[in-house]
C-alpha cells in the first residue's frame, strides 16, 4: 500500500485539473469510492477526503448514496466582468516573467520531446475545445497546454513550483480575433507535425519564439491579476514542502541520522536540544520530540531530562535501523525531483548570475571548494557549495526564492540512509574536478562556458545519484510511491 497521507494533494490536483481542463465536463458522473480507490490505489479515507476537497471547491456536488456529478462549467462566467481584477505591479510582474522564461521553456521543452503519438490526445482535446469567439476563457484554457507539457515531465515539485508563481490567476486581455485564430492554428499544426515525428530541440524553440510573439510581446495584449497575485506581492508559500507531520518528524531524524552516518556527529557528541532543532528545522516541540523518540527507540541517542540529548555509543545500532520503505520514498521522490529540476535549469541560471558576480565572489567560491578536496561524503559537498553560490548570486528574487527551496530540497541527500557512505572516492574526486573546473572558468570570463560545466556536473551527479538509489534499492520503492504519469494523463 502507497504512502496515504502524501496522496490527499496529488490527487485532488489531478481530479482538479481533469474537470477544469474539460476532460471531465459539467455533468459528468465521477467513478465510484470503490472504483477511484483501485485506480489511484489507496484507502476508501483517502478517497472520501479527496472527494470532501472537490466539493468544497465548488467543483463536484455530492449526495449521499449516489455517485458524485461535476457542477463546475468551464465556459461560465465569459461576459463576466471581471471588476476585482487590477493591473500588476511592473517590477513584480518582470522578475517573474524573467523567472518563468529561465525556468518554464527547459521543462516545456523537455516535457514536449517525452510526447509519444497518443499522448498528444490530451493537447490537442483541449486546443479543439478553444473558441476565439471567447477571448478570456481562451486564453485561460491555453495555459492549462502549456501546464500539460510541464506535467509531462512528471515532476511534482517542478509542477508544484510552477502552480505558485501565480500564471494560472493572470487574465490576458486583447481585442484581435485574427491573432487568437492564429494562435489555435500554430497548435494545431505543431501538434499534428509532433505526432508524425518528435520534433528536433530547434523547432521546440522555434514554435515557443513565434508563440510568444504573436502573444506577450504585442503591445495590445494586456493582462490583468488578483490583488493577492504573486504579481503584484511577489511570490509567498513556495517553501511548504513538507506537508505531513510525519515526513515533518521523519525529516529531522533522517537528517540526524545522515549526520551521524558522515561522521558530523560522533558517538557520546551531545545534539542539538530541542529549542534548537525547532530553529534549526522549522518544526514544532511535539515534532522534534516525535524524531528524538524513534531515534531513541532505534539505540541511536540516548536522552536525559536535564542534561540534553546525546549521540548513542553503541553506535553499530545504525547498521540495524529498518525504517518504513514508504516513507523514505516520499523523501527519495522529492531529491529525485530536485536533482532533476536543476539538471534542466541549471544552465539559464549560471548564466544569469555569471553576468551578476564579481572577481571576489569567484575566489570565495574557489577557496570554499579547495577547503573541501579532501573530504566529504557521496556526491558532497562541492555540489552544495556551488549550488549555494548560485542561489546566492540569483539576480531575480522569483528565481532566488525558488532556489532557495531547491536547495533545501538538495540537502535531502543526507537524509537518505546508506546513500551517503565512505566510498566511490573516484567518483567523488571527479564531481569536485568538475566544480573546481566550473569555477576557474568563470574567473578566467568565459561564462557561457561555466554555466555549459555547471550543468553537466549537476546531470552527472543526477545520474550516479538515480544509479545508486537503484543499487541500493530504492528506485522500485520510489516508482511505487505514485504513478507519476497520473499528473498528466
């Protein structure tokens, strides 16, 4: 059985988008408990709560013993007039188009070249269903194309990154049917061309060049934003990523675990107390206490009232630790989704910042690389090191507020119980080879050249991470967490 709990959302979004997209339209009667529950594999709870969720969104009406019926009408409310919506503030509005171009068109892209022929069903279900004669639901479907491909990808954190930076609030007002014609012809024909054959990565580029010219660059096409839209207050929330209280507590010890395993902490060291690691992590007493209580259990700490909490010296108990499969995966899924979401990015943003640092923000980097040659542990720390040189040098806050989360995401690494270990020295030297290359091309001036190096040492590292999560394991117990294709399909 999957992990329940990490479900509720996934799923709600799913079942969501189904019925704005109009693949599920008003009327439509929604599968049973019974038959929702084999689909998505999880408990008659957990589908009851999802159901609960879509009517209180005022998506579905239930009865009880009777199936529920969607009630939401995707062409409703075209004429109306849309009074509570204001124009957004222009800084805002151009650090996060600047965000959503370095972060968007990799995924975009990449989600449109894992297209096989069937899979073009959905698109172009939705592009058919456009009708120019409707300029704001129009436009408003459009964007649920472009969320498509970056579902494609699979990647639940991307997908979850991408929602928050507030696109699908804007309304994009213009008064050229002729343009809007255009529009839903060029996807027609991309999408017909696709099904015949995967386009090369120059026509991907291509068709989004002439998408966002006969949109956004216009100089009539204007959009409109709520008050609360990240466009006008910028973007908030982004960093709730740990939405149970179990992978809340589970977090903490899997990180004090990780810190034991690489030496961070030694047998009789005394740990942070509790006041501390709900700073430190961002947790409450009564999750710090949870962590501390499984790892007591386990013979990895020992606990006093009054003289604190201190590393176990028994300390082979680690070697004995079974922790749940289910919940290491839910931990396992999100680095996976990191690692590739900066494998993708990576490059736009070393470029960005390249064009952003100074001489001795350069040497600081070298110097923080050479001070860890020697040690280390599993694809660490030079990675980090370059990854916290980039988030810091970010010059859009959007992109600096993501990264920001990425690299908390990043840090999952050392939760993870026997990923990092003592050897793949080779391995190791060559990750840092890479930073270090990285770096010294970036102080010579060629930055076109380091941000190419910086994005194929994060894809390099990528791959032996997902090459040692199957080693040891844990790539079935991961593609068994959920069915990542249930985000688009």
């Amino acid at each position: 059985m999957k992990y329940e709990t990490y479900q509720y959302d996934r799923i709600f979004e799913i079942l969501k988008h189904k019925i704005e997209s109009g693949r599920m339209p008003k009327g439509t009667v929604l599968p049973s408990i019974a038959d929702l529950c084999r689909e998505y594999k999880v408990s008659n709870k957990t589908i009851r709560r999802v159901v609960a969720m879509l009517a209180d969104a005022g998506l579905i009406k239930t009865k009880e013993r009777q199936l529920s019926v969607v009630i939401f009408d995707q062409h409703k409310g075209e004429d109306d007039s849309a009074d509570d919506l204001q124009e957004p503030d222009g800084p805002v509005m151009t650090d996060i188009l600047k965000t959503a171009e370095i972060l968007y068109y990799p995924f975009i892209c990449h989600g449109i070249s894992l297209c096989s022929k069937d899979d073009w069903d959905i698109p172009e279900r939705i592009v058919r269903q456009l009708d120019p004669k409707l300029p704001s639901l129009f436009w408003k479907k459009t964007k649920l194309i472009w969320r498509f491909f970056i579902a494609r990808c699979e990647n639940e954190l991307s997908l979850h990154i991408v929602d928050d930076l507030g696109f699908l609030g804007v309304e994009y007002r213009e008064n050229n049917i002729g343009s809007r014609i255009t529009y839903q012809r060029t996807l027609l024909e991309f999408i017909q061309k696709s099904r015949i054959e995967v386009p090369a990565s120059e026509a991907i580029k291509e068709f989004l060049a002439y998408i966002h010219f006969i949109t956004i660059s216009r100089e009539d096409f204007q959009c409109y934003v709520p008050a609360d839209s990240p466009f006008r207050v910028g973007v908030q929330g982004l960093n709730q990523w740990m939405k149970t209280a179990e992978e809340r507590y589970s977090s903490v010890y899997l990180d004090i675990l990780g810190l034991i395993t690489i030496g961070y902490y030694q047998p009789g060291d005394r740990l942070p107390s509790h006041a501390q690691m709900q700073k430190m992590y961002g947790v409450s007493v009564n999750t710090t206490t949870q962590a501390v209580h499984c790892l007591q259990k386990w013979g990895v700490v020992e606990a006093t009232r009054g003289r604190g909490i201190f590393v176990s010296e028994n300390i082979e108990a680690l070697n004995n630790i079974h922790v749940d499969p289910r919940l290491i995966a839910s931990h396992i899924r999100r680095y996976l989704d990191c690692l590739e979401l900066i494998s993708l990015t990576v490059e736009g943003v070393a470029c960005h910042v390249a064009a952003h640092v100074f001489p001795e923000h350069i040497r600081e980097l070298i110097h923080r690389l050479d001070e860890v040659k020697i040690s280390g542990s599993l694809y660490q720390p030079a990675p980090v090191i370059l990854l916290e040189f980039l988030t810091e040098h970010i010059p859009y806050e959007a992109l600096k507020t993501i990264y920001t989360i990425i690299l908390k995401n990043y840090r999952i690494g050392r939760k993870i119980p026997k990923l990092i270990n003592g050897g793949n020295r080779p391995n190791k030297s060559e990750i840092h080879r890479r930073c270090a290359e990285a770096a010294d091309t970036l102080l010579g001036g060629d930055q076109s050249a380091f941000a190419k190096q910086a994005a194929e040492m994060f894809e390099y590292t990528h791959q032996l991470i997902v090459k040692e999560c199957k080693r040891l394991g844990y790539w079935n117990t991961v593609q068994d967490l959920y069915d990542g294709s249930q985000l688009w399909k």
